[in-house]
C-alpha cells in the first residue's frame, strides 16, 4: 500500500568545517566589483562583493574587539539598511549568535526577547525600540581590523530567530550552521537562480523573508540583489524593476496585490515571480501573468525550516497546490504519527535530519522519533504533489466535517468591493461553533448578497453563518493572517 511520503535521496552533506557566512561569501573575492547590492528608488547605494566581503570582516574584528566570546549572543534592534545584514553576516563571521528580531516590535516585546536569550550586546539604530535590558547598546557598526571566519562544526548553533507568535508568546528558534547549506535545495527548487540574475526582493533588509530569499541566497551563488529603499511604495516596484532589470522578483502576496491596483510596465527582462508568507489567491496568480507574461512561483515553509516545498520554473506546481517538496528533502503526512494513504488530510512533517531543520525552540531541543511534525493540516498526492488546508489550529469544524479556511476565503478572492477576508469558527455559545468570515471593505456589504455569493460556491456546511465587517485584518510579523485574534476578539465579549 502506497503512503504519503516522499523521499528521493538525501542531499549532499554539509563540509565540515564550516561557517555560514563564509559560505555566503566564498564568491566575493573572485567577484571583486560584481555588484552585490543596489538599493533601487532612493539615493544611489551599491556595495560591490568586494566591498561586502571588506565591511563584513571589519565588523566582524569590531565585534570581538568589544571583549565578547564566541557564542555570546547579539540583540539587533537595526532598521532597514544594509547595516542589518552586514551585521548579521558579520555575526555569524565572528562566531557570534545573532538574534535578527523586527524593528516593529514594540519596548515590552523587544524586551521580552531579551529576558529569553539574555544577550551580551545589543545593536541599535534610531527609531527602533529599545529593550529594557542590562547588555551594553552600540549604536554604530564598530569596525577593526579584518579577522579570519571561525569555523567550526556545521551542526553548532548559528543563529536565533522568533515565530510570529500566533497562538501566543513569540519562540526562540534555534538555527545551525547548516541551515544555509539547506537552502541549495531551493535554488532550482523555487527559484531557478543562476550568477546572472538581478533578484529584486520587495521586503525590507531586516524582515527575515529578505535576509534569506532577497540576500543570503543570492549572494551564495554570486548573484546580484536589489532591494527597495526606505519608503518606496508598492506602486513603484513595478518600474523600479523594469527600470533596474530584474530578472527575478520576489514579495508576499500582499504586495503584489497593491501593484497590481495599476498597470504595471513592460518588464523584458523578469522570468518569474516568488512568493511566500501566506497563500497567493489565483486571482492574483492569472492577473500578474496577464499583465507580465510571466508566472508567480509559490513556496510554503516555516521558521523551523524556512521554505521547503514549493513550485517552480523546472518543475510549477499543479492548480491549488503548494508544490512538491524539494529534491533532496524527506518529508510525510502523518496521522497519529504514522503515514497516510495518498490525498489523505494529516500533518505535514519534515524528517529530523533535514539539513534546513532547526536544532530546537530556545529551551528545548528537536522531539524523539523519525518526524518533526508541523501544524500543517495537508494532503499529498501519490505524485508527491502538496495541498495546503491551513493550520492544524485553523482548521474548522463544522456539522462534524473539517473545513480549512482558505477554501472559505478563496471563494470570496474575487468578490467586488472585499479588500481582504479570515474565516474562522466563533463560539457563538456553549459548545456550538459556527463559521464566520472576518472581511475588509470600504463600507459593510449587504449579508443577503455575501450569503448568496457563498450559496453559489461553497458547500452549505462550508458556508459562513456570520459575516463581519472590519477596518483592517489582524497580521503577524511575517505577513500571514492571525485568524486566533480575530475569534478571540469575537469571543472575549461573551466570556
């Protein structure tokens, strides 16, 4: 019998020994003047691979010129420049753990991330909020003189990032080195990156999304990165890219959605778009090739493994799939812990010795047993094709049968006037849950017609019993829609 796992070999072993960042700039010196980064839409800014890989080592001395040890942690609290990633490149250089946190974060959240990883410094810029903390605060990069990178076992840690916080208190994800030698599996996997393309990332420098898709990934096969200044819009990306000749363009769906508000510019030179952080509607799919000529290649991950399965230009994912996962990763639907048959709903797990797989939380390492089990609720086809229904926590229930909120919002993708929708079940008392679509629009739509609308898409136990009106859908820091908010939102007023 035929079970819902794919595995097709493992990928080649990570060296040893190694350095993450010496990895990502093994190219620089051979490069030389190659550009490395531009920033496109505000005053003229390039760094030259030569450049990066001189400022890099220099901050890099800098820091362990400010006493600190190898392994002590680094706070950043850096805006959108280039000084984010050079200091995080620089970081992982000196055998320092940076923490790359959001400069959005508020005093008490920034301060909460610095009570768990208690950091020995902390990097700080204008604007940002700044931690109740008792680490020493610079508020320059410090530079010295170049230090050689410090290498080491590839499995040790490398660096902490924080989930969106969901359902909750944000997590300390621990990271290896490795973790950027797993991101070869995208390069033809979701992007068909070669050294000759101009990837241009919508993001800013210090959202997580950008540091890995938008730079480190380009510039570990020599490739070109562009990236917005401070301030560009959506609506300007579009000549920004026509007019900087990027050949790969990469956003979260919600930008794509604002370009797409206005016609968008002869783009000649872009093969392909990317996306992640949360489901692209194939309404915005089927307008941005009408309107480009080229398709939007999708990726589905999480800050556990970053992304790892997803479309692409060798191989594009099927209608209302996510994809397959990546040649060179080993992944299952389990129930129960066991394996499903093939388009059997379960939970999407990645095998613990994927090389992209985090080495734990900040106070826990990685579960026994074979799998890491996600709170993914998909499907897989016998052919390895993945199906996303949303989040194990998302998933609804009605009359007994599981619905998962993106088949409710993908029904309203295209209905006139709803600028944004969430469907989630409320409680509306006890025991008894109902679905209800969450929706933004310039003024409340009349229910009748919303209903009917549902009537003429959806099966009657998928169809929301209530519709709500709201200015603006709550969002994590990564982009993706917190469904939880809004139920306890709902709900709080009943308890």
């Amino acid at each position: 019998m035929q079970f819902s796992v794919f595995d097709h070999g493992p990928p080649t072993p990570c060296p040893s020994p190694f350095n993450m960042a010496a990895y990502v700039l093994s190219h620089a010196t051979a490069l030389g003047d190659k550009t490395a980064l531009e920033v496109v839409g505000g005053a003229p800014e390039i760094l030259t691979y030569r450049a990066l890989l001189t400022r890099v080592t220099r901050v890099a001395g800098g820091l362990r010129a400010q006493r600190l040890r190898e392994g002590d942690r680094i706070l950043f609290r850096l805006g959108n420049t280039p000084d984010f990633p050079v200091a995080y490149l620089a970081c992982l250089w000196a055998g320092l753990i940076p923490i790359p946190a959001s400069s959005q974060l508020t005093v008490p959240e920034a301060t909460d991330i610095a009570q768990q990883t208690d950091p020995a410094l902390i990097l700080h810029q204008s604007g940002v909020s700044l931690p109740d903390h008792p680490a020493p605060v610079l508020t320059t990069l410090p530079e010295a003189d170049p230090i050689s990178p410090v290498m080491g076992d590839p499995n040790r840690l490398a660096y902490i990032i924080f989930t969106s916080g969901t359902s909750g208190r944000p997590s300390g994800v621990r990271h290896a080195h490795r973790a950027i030698w797993a991101r070869r599996m995208m390069w033809q996997g979701w992007y068909g990156l070669t050294p000759d393309d101009r990837m241009m990332h919508a993001g800013a420098f210090n959202w997580t999304y950008t540091l890995g898709t938008g730079l480190m990934d380009p510039w570990s096969i020599g490739a070109t990165t562009l990236i917005p200044a401070l301030g560009v819009l959506s609506s300007a990306l579009g000549d920004l890219a026509s007019e900087h000749s990027a050949s790969i363009f990469a956003a979260a769906p919600g930008v794509y959605r604002q370009m797409l508000k206005s016609p968008l510019p002869s783009l000649p030179q872009l093969r392909h778009g990317l996306s992640a952080g949360e489901s692209l509607p194939d309404a915005l799919r089927t307008q941005w090739r009408t309107q480009t000529g080229t398709d939007i290649h999708e990726a589905l991950g999480m800050s556990e493994c970053s992304t790892f399965i997803s479309g692409s230009p060798a191989l594009p994912a099927k209608p209302s799939t996510s994809g397959r996962p990546q040649q060179g990763r080993r992944i299952a639907v389990l129930q129960d812990g066991k394996p499903v048959p093939p388009d059997t709903p379960g939970l999407l797990a990645i095998h613990r010795d994927d090389p992209g797989l985090m080495l734990g939380y900040l106070d826990a390492d990685l579960p026994d047993g074979d799998w890491f089990t996600t709170a993914d609720t998909v499907s897989m086809s016998a052919e390895g094709d993945i199906t996303y229904m949303g989040r194990n926590d998302d998933m609804m229930n009605a009359g007994g049968y599981r619905v998962s909120p993106l088949e409710v919002e993908a029904a309203f993708n295209d209905f006139q006037g709803l600028t944004g929708c969430a469907a989630t079940a409320v409680e509306i008392k006890a025991d008894t849950q109902v679905i209800a679509l969450f929706y933004t629009a310039e003024t409340p739509i009349d229910e009748d017609t919303l209903r009917a609308h549902a009537q003429s898409l959806l099966a009657r136990y998928k169809q929301p019993r209530l519709y709500i009106h709201r200015d603006t859908l709550p969002k994590g820091g990564n982009g993706k829609l917190n469904r939880r908010l809004l139920r306890d939102a709902f709900e709080a007023p009943n308890d």
